[in-house]
C-alpha cells in the first residue's frame, strides 16, 4: 500500500507542471467568485447591527494588517485576534444594536447614528 501512495505521489508531482498552472487559475478565479459576495454579505450584516460601512472596511483592513504583522510579535497576534472577535460579535448581534446618539467624530465614524422618530 505503501508503494502504491509513493508512486501516485510521484505522478502527480512530475504531471504538475503540465496541470499546476490552469489549476492555479481556476482557483484563483473561484476565490473571488466567493470573496466578493462572502465581503459584501459580511458589510451589509455588519450594518445591520449598526456598523457603518467605512467602519467596517476600516476594520477589516487593521485585521488584516494586525494579522500580516502577527508572525513578527505576539502583540499584533493579540490585536488581530482583538479585532476578530469584536466583528465576530458584531456579525452575532440583533439588528441596529449598535446605532448610537453621540456626536463624537470617531464613534459616527464606526457606528451609524440612530434614527429619530417624530
């Protein structure tokens, strides 16, 4: 059996040259085929619960900044993981759970102002 594992592993890895490539593409092309509606389901959910838009992008680009740096220090693996839990819970929360009344630039910049009714 184990000759067997070996010599299909070898096949595969001589025919890869021939297959790699176009494989490559195809997997490429289908993770933005899911990216793309995977970021933009993730964005309107986040403004559901209250999120602005902006904040959310905002956030998700220092997530993945925190998480690029993250191999370098521990303390940008604790800010990442920071961050990922807090769009985790954010994502888990009942709708316009997050709206606010402040006027404070830096909290409307993150969180969407709550509607007055008259």
């Amino acid at each position: 059996m184990a000759k067997v594992t070996v010599q299909v592993g070898m096949v595969v890895a001589q025919s890869g040259h021939s297959l790699g490539l176009g494989f490559s593409y195809l997997v490429v092309i289908i993770a933005l085929a899911l990216f793309i509606p995977t970021l933009v389901l993730t964005i309107r959910r986040y403004r559901d619960a209250g999120l602005n838009g902006r904040g959310a992008v905002t956030l998700w680009v220092l997530n993945g900044l925190a998480s690029s740096y993250s191999q370098q220090s521990r303390g940008w693996a604790f800010i990442s993981a920071v961050i990922g839990l807090a769009l985790l819970i954010t994502a888990l929360l009942k709708t316009n759970q997050l709206e606010t009344d402040s006027d404070n630039p830096l909290v409307t910049f993150f969180l969407r102002a709550k509607v007055k009714k008259d």
